[in-house]
C-alpha cells in the first residue's frame, strides 16, 4: 500500500506539473498585434472586451468624384457624400449586394458597377436596373465607342446595352484567356494589361504584346494603366514605368533602386500622382518623390474634386492631397457609427442632397 501510495503522489505531482508548462505556454504564446505584424504579448482588459473588432469597418476598394458628390466603394457597398462638407457619407441599397466590388464608372444616366458580375445602377445609386453574369470576377471597365470595355478573369469583353442589331449579342469576348487588370487607351488603341500574361496592345486589327528586351518578365503582372499624351505609365506588382512612344524608362525615387507594388495611378495637368501598397508618390517637373505623409498607406483611390487631389486609403479614410485634410474616417463607413452618435446628424441629413444636382459644372483644375 505505501508503494501504491507513492506511484500515486508521483504521479499527481507530474500532473500538477505538466498544467503549470502548459498554462505558462498558453501565456508566452505571442498575439499578432494587427497591421504592425509585431508579436507581442498582450493581455486584452476586461473592459475592451465588447469593442467592436475591426472587421466592422469596411475596406474601401474604390473612389471617384461623380456630379460634386463623391462616391465610396466599399467591400460593404457603395457609400455616397454629397460634396466635401461635414456631411456624412450614406450607404446606398440599390437592391442587391455586389460582392467583391472593385471598380465603378458613371456613363451618362447610369452607373456601372463590377465585382463578381456587371450591375448598371441608376445616377444616384439607388436602384438596380439591369445586371450581366461573367462568370467570373470584374477587375476593370473603361468607356469604349457605344459600349463598355470589361476586364475580367476570363478575358476583355466588349458590352452594349442595346445590340447592334435586334439578333445580336450584346456581350462580345474580344480575347479569352487572360485575366484583365488594367485599361488604358491611347490616341491609336488600346492599351491592356494582365495578372501573369503580361502587357497587349490592340490596334483594332492586332494584338502585340509588348515586353522589355532586357527583362522580358517585367511587365507580365501589370496592376494600374494611365495614358495621359504622350506618355502612358504602367504600374506592376514590382515597379513603375513610363513610355514615351519611343522609349521605356523605368522610375525611381531621386537615386535609390526600391521598388513598388503600384495600386493606381492618375494624371493632371500639374502632375503625375502613382498609389502604392505602402503610399503616395509624385512626378512632376520630371522628378519623382515620395510623399511621407502617406507612408505605410495602402492607396487604393486618386480622383479631383472641388478641394483638389483626393486620396483614398484601404483602411485609414480618404484625405485631399494640400494639407492632408481627412473628408472621409474610417469609423463613417462603420454601419454601427451611425446608430450611435451620430444618429441626430443623420436625422437631420436632407435625403436630396445625395441625389444628383439638377445642374453641375465641373471645373478642370490646373494649379495641384
């Protein structure tokens, strides 16, 4: 019995002491602090416990500058602010749920609206008129003759709204095979680049793939196009070019070699603003900087407005380019931020101050 007794005593004591390793591993095991990427080891209080997770704010995809308001598109919907004022920006429900939303363009009345399918929206977003099944997810649009240029993951289609003839198709596959991601078009074509088979150009008759001598490689992830005469940039998941009609020539930062994963790009008569996945550059008067102001941004949008060059983060709101004047928070785009409070200023919001103002002039700026 005393032997037993002591198998016993030895074996609660290694039991006691396999909890104390194991409680003290759970305890060490660092917690990824997000958007750091640091391990840490963070004891959350008691009293954060019913904050909201992060995950409630919506990740903005797109931006542009519609008739003064400007338009947000979100992974969580289409948000529209009537112009750059302290209103708030309010949450269309056009009727359907556009999942993946990557990119919006206004034509006339209507407004198309890519993500995993084409949905033609009314001017104020308020309701679906039509809807068109790719297949397969949309990655770019640009107005093109009578029609709609649509690249998608299974190649560039050409879509009208009214066929050509009362039999014919209003969706025509112009090239299969290639997964689209940019758009551009020039003076003599179109300019069109891909995820992984790198950058065409269609003159109406051909298609020609263009590639550096050098690196043949280089252009095959293409992520942002711009043509502004007569030069046409090209970002990719690694660098920025700039051609001429004569000549590539790839862009650094003042003499340092890094590289970027470029997001977007938009030209103004002043200059030449790329996005990138860690922030803002510039070119003009033939020189390109960094903005640090942005610095660890994901720039996901650039569009003008009323207060100049807008830029639009993934997740740290949108800001006017002169002085980093923030017109968008992340928290107004929080579905939860307006039951709380902010509920009197949405009461008070007049409903037609998102619609369409009945008559709008848009003046190019020079001086930004």
């Amino acid at each position: 019995m005393k032997r037993d007794g002591s198998i016993v005593s030895v074996i609660a004591i290694c039991m006691i002491a396999l909890t104390v390793v194991l409680f003290a591993s759970l305890r060490e095991k660092p917690i990824i602090v997000e958007n750091e990427a640091i391990a840490d080891i963070v004891e959350a209080p008691v009293e954060f416990e019913d904050q909201q997770p992060d995950w409630l704010i919506p990740e903005i995809n797109t931006v542009l500058v519609d008739h003064q308001r400007l338009i947000i598109g979100t992974d969580d919907g289409i948000y529209v602010k009537p112009g750059l004022d302290d209103q708030l920006p309010l949450r269309r429900e056009p009727g359907v749920e556009i999942a993946h939303l990557n990119v919006i363009l206004p034509i006339g009345n209507h407004r198309y609206v890519a993500g995993d399918g084409l949905y033609l929206l009314d001017e104020n977003y308020s309701f679906l008129i039509d809807k068109f099944d790719f297949g397969h997810r949309i990655y770019a649009l640009a107005e093109f003759g009578e029609g709609v240029l649509i690249g998608s993951e299974t190649g560039l289609w050409y879509h009208r709204d009214l066929p050509l003839v009362e039999s014919g198709p209003q969706d025509t596959l112009l090239k299969d095979g290639i997964i689209v991601t940019a758009l551009a078009e020039d003076r003599g074509g179109l300019w069109i680049g891909t995820y992984g088979d790198g950058l065409y150009r269609f003159d109406g008759h051909d298609w020609r793939l263009r590639y550096l001598e050098r690196d043949t490689s280089m252009f095959d992830f293409v992520t942002a196009l711009e043509y502004a005469y007569p030069n046409l940039w090209v970002g990719t998941e690694d660098a920025l070019f700039r051609y001429d009609g004569g000549k590539w020539a790839q862009m650094f930062v003042a003499d340092s070699s890094e590289s970027y994963h470029v997001t977007n790009i938009m030209t103004t008569p002043a200059a030449t603003y790329i996005g990138t996945a860690d922030g803002l550059l510039r070119y003009a008067e033939d020189e390109l900087v960094a903005d640090d102001s942005f610095a660890g941004m994901e720039i996901v949008g650039l569009c003008r407005g009323e207060k100049g060059v807008m830029v639009a983060t993934r997740n740290d709101g949108i800001f006017t380019y002169k002085g980093k004047e923030e017109i968008v928070s992340p928290e107004q785009l929080n579905p939860d931020y307006y039951a709380g409070n902010q509920i009197e200023e949405i009461a008070g919001t007049d409903p037609e101050a998102y619609a369409v103002p009945e008559e709008t002039e848009y003046v190019e700026e020079s001086d930004y």
